[in-house]
C-alpha cells in the first residue's frame, strides 16, 4: 500500500513539475508575428479583451497564458494605438499597453512652407488627409482662436520640424500639434529676450510675418540676420520692404516669373507697392528665420539682390547706386 502510495505521489510530482514547466514555457513564448503589428486598443478594454485583440491580429494566439499573466500581476493597459514588434514575450506587450506611447508616423515639415503646400508632406504618412478641410481649418479664425492665435489665419504658425504625430491623427490633430510646437517657440524666445524682442515689431504675429519674408528671400542661415537687417531699416525710414515673395503669395504663384499686372496688384501683401509689413505671414518661417528677425545683423544696408553665381548668396548695399551696380553684376553672372 505504501508502495502504491509513493508511486502516486511522485506520479503527482512529476505531473505538477511537468504542468508548471509547461506553463513557464506558455508564459515566457514571444507573439507570433513576424513584422511589426498596429493594433488598437479600445478605452476600458479589459485583459481579456486586449487578449482577444492580440489573437485576431495573429499577434499572440495562447490566450489562456496572456489572460493569467495579466491576472497575476495585474497591469494597468492603457488605450490607443500600439505596434507589437515581432518575437518579443508578454510582459514586453503588456509593458508597451502600460506605457501609453502611442504609435506615430513621423513627418518632417521643411523651412518656409506656406500652409497649402504642407499636405503634401504630411500625405506621405497619412494618404487619407483632406486638403480641403485642412485648408478650411487654417483659414478659419474661430479655430484659430480656439488654439490660441489672436490672427486671422493659422499662416505662419505651423512650425516646420519633424513631428511624431499619433497614428490616428487628423487635419485638427496636425494643426493643434503644429501651432502648440510655435507658440512654444515664442515663449521660449521671450523668456530668453524678455520683452525687449517686441520693442521694434510689437507682438508675435509681426514677428512671424518678418520672418516669413525673410525666410523666402534666402536659404542661406547665415544670411538671414543681414536680410532681417535691411529690412528692419526699410520699416524704420518708412521703406517699402520691395520683396518679390510677397507677391508670389498673393497669386500662389511660387516659380517663375512675376509679371507687371501683379506687381501692380492692390493686395495689402504687396510690399513692392505698399510701405511696412504686410496683414499677416507668407509662409511659415523655421526658427532660425524667427530669430533672425527677431535678432537682425547691425548693418546700413537697403538693398540686396542675389548674386546669381550659383552661391546662393546676395550682394548688399547701402546706396541704389551700389546697388545698380550689383544688379549688373549679377546680370553678368546669369549670362545676360
């Protein structure tokens, strides 16, 4: 009887050490997938639930293992979009639901865009964006206000950079992300300068709207103090500030040449016939433009043109005669 005795009980041991064995091996697994997975998880969804959402996206398929691991430590899963990585274990999934970091798709906006020409970029990430609402969104004052510009216009206050935006993120999302991003500039830049950045342009939207100018007229960094420079002596001496992009703007006309009837239009942007600076941005300026105008170059100089010698650059001067003399130069340079 004994012997019988014994018999089951390591026959029990045995089956107990095999059992706990196998549900270590349950537990320690990594998912199934074999590329990185995007998945939802819905607001309030419990384990069982998540459980449920990991077997349907072929992510993790042992949903007893995933449910008991949750039931012993208990984890507190947060919702929104997530993506799995390939062969990784539960307590790394359940770690990436604990963390709340969304999945994003990352977007880089480029220096000097204006509004219309950004979803393009952002539709490379998100295919499915609206131009149209997009368009009506920046052009909406009551949105604007409501993200705390005091303008007309969302124009020139979507910082360009590069964004992580949410996975789920739409034209409100973007543009609250994008402006949220400027507005963040402008408090850091004051708190650095204190109020005596507004001495010269008075407030954030005049700054913006400089520096929109100044980040059209050259792609050189090192420029842009001695562009800001000139134009800051057109505005002090009342000098129309004469610059070509603001035209451009007006008729959405970015490339190619800029003809008389334009040039002749009565737009308040146009700085080549009206004297100081326009009603609002023409792009949307980067942060070295902003600064630039905020910190202009101490110089003398009312003009510029480019050089056109392949540098990029531009001549500057402080006399129209010089600066004549600069256009022939240049002139020279293209060949003509």
């Amino acid at each position: 009887m004994k012997k019988i005795l014994s018999i089951s009980f390591i026959f029990l041991v045995v089956i107990g050490l095999f059992g706990f064995f196998t549900l270590k091996s349950r537990l320690s697994a990594t998912s199934n997938n074999t590329e990185t997975v995007l998945l939802e998880i819905p607001k309030g969804s419990s384990s069982v639930k998540v459980s449920q959402i990991l077997q349907d996206k072929g992510v993790w398929s042992d949903v007893f293992a995933f449910k008991l691991w949750c039931k012993v430590n208990n984890p507190s899963l947060k919702a929104g979009w997530f993506e799995i990585p390939p062969g990784i274990t539960i307590a790394q999934i359940v770690a990436i639901f604990e963390s709340g970091k969304n999945a994003v798709r990352k977007v880089t906006i480029p220096e000097g865009r204006a509004s219309w020409e950004i979803p393009a970029y952002i539709k490379k990430a998100f295919p499915d964006l609206d131009e149209d609402r997009w368009n009506k969104l920046v052009q909406d004052p009551k949105f604007a206000r409501s993200i705390g510009v005091e303008a007309n216009s969302l124009e020139g206050y979507l910082l360009p950079d590069t964004y992580p935006f949410p996975i789920d993120a739409n034209e409100e999302t973007i543009l609250r992300q994008m402006v949220a991003a400027n507005l963040k500039l402008r408090d850091e830049l004051q708190s650095k300068s204190g109020e005596s950045m507004w001495q010269t342009l008075g407030n954030w939207h005049r700054v913006l709207t400089l520096a929109s100018v100044v980040e059209e007229e050259t792609g050189k960094p090192d420029e842009r103090p001695l562009i800001a420079g000139v134009f800051h002596n057109r505005l002090r001496i009342g000098m129309p500030l004469g610059a070509d992009p603001t035209v451009r703007f007006i008729f959405k006309n970015l490339t190619g040449p800029i003809y008389k009837s334009q040039l002749n239009s009565d737009s308040p942007y146009n700085t080549r016939k009206f004297k100081g600076l326009m009603p609002g941005p023409i792009s949307n300026p980067g942060r070295k433009a902003i600064e630039a105008a905020l910190h202009p170059a101490n110089t003398k100089a009312l003009y510029f043109v480019a050089k056109d010698d392949g540098s990029g650059t531009h001549f500057f001067s402080e006399t129209l005669t010089q600066h004549n003399k600069y256009k022939d130069v240049a002139a020279k340079n293209r060949g003509e």
